[in-house]
C-alpha cells in the first residue's frame, strides 16, 4: 500500500532501500529460501493464485523474483501470479542470473518499493 499511516519514516526508508529484506537471507542459509525464486506467499493470497498455487508452492521461495524485476507492486496480482509461473516454467541458471543483476539495478531505482 502507498503511503501506509502505520509505516515509519526509518520503515518507509528502509523499504524503499530493500534493506528489509536483508534478515530473509537467514532462510536461505537454512535452505528454507532461495537467492531467487516466486515471492513467498501468505495463507491469504493462496485463493488468488488458485490452480496455479501447487506448482508455485513446489519450488522454494525467493528473496527476488521475476516479479520483483518486473514491477513489484505496481503490477496486479494476475500478473504477479503469471511472472511466478513463467519464471517456474522457464529456470534456467541464465535467468537466475539475470534475475540476480536487474534486482540490483530495480532496489538502487528504488522501483515499486512501498
């Protein structure tokens, strides 16, 4: 949400930044995460991703994703869901890599991050 009333200015700053995600980088050491991957998703948006949800739920999550580098929140959920499953149906190391570059260039944009 933009413009959130219950968000702080250290919380606005450090989410246009990305540096909020820095602590998730603990559950890809545990291997409950990857570097790259469909975001994870909450019980609560398991409705909108509907048939799709088992083949999203079967690869682990990522800190990045294909959505994230194309568009992040300004994209709606039909499409987050169609970036999740292109980026399942299309891995490839290139497209990780790919994934891992323009992450770098979408968080320094500060793109989409509300």
């Amino acid at each position: 949400m933009k413009d959130d009333p219950r968000v702080t200015k250290l919380g606005k700053f450090l989410r246009a930044s990305s540096l909020d995600e820095l602590p998730q980088i603990w559950n890809v050491l545990k291997g409950d995460m990857s570097l790259v991957g469909p975001r994870p998703i909450v019980q609560g948006e398991v409705d909108k991703y509907g048939d799709a949800y088992p083949m999203v739920a079967s690869v682990h999550p990522g800190v990045s994703g294909y959505w994230q580098v194309s568009g992040r929140s300004e994209t709606d959920y039909e499409e987050r869901v169609a970036l999740d499953l292109y980026y399942i149906r299309s891995w490839s190391v290139w497209l990780d890599l790919y994934i891992a570059f323009k992450t770098a260039s979408v968080i320094l944009g500060g793109k989409g991050a509300y």
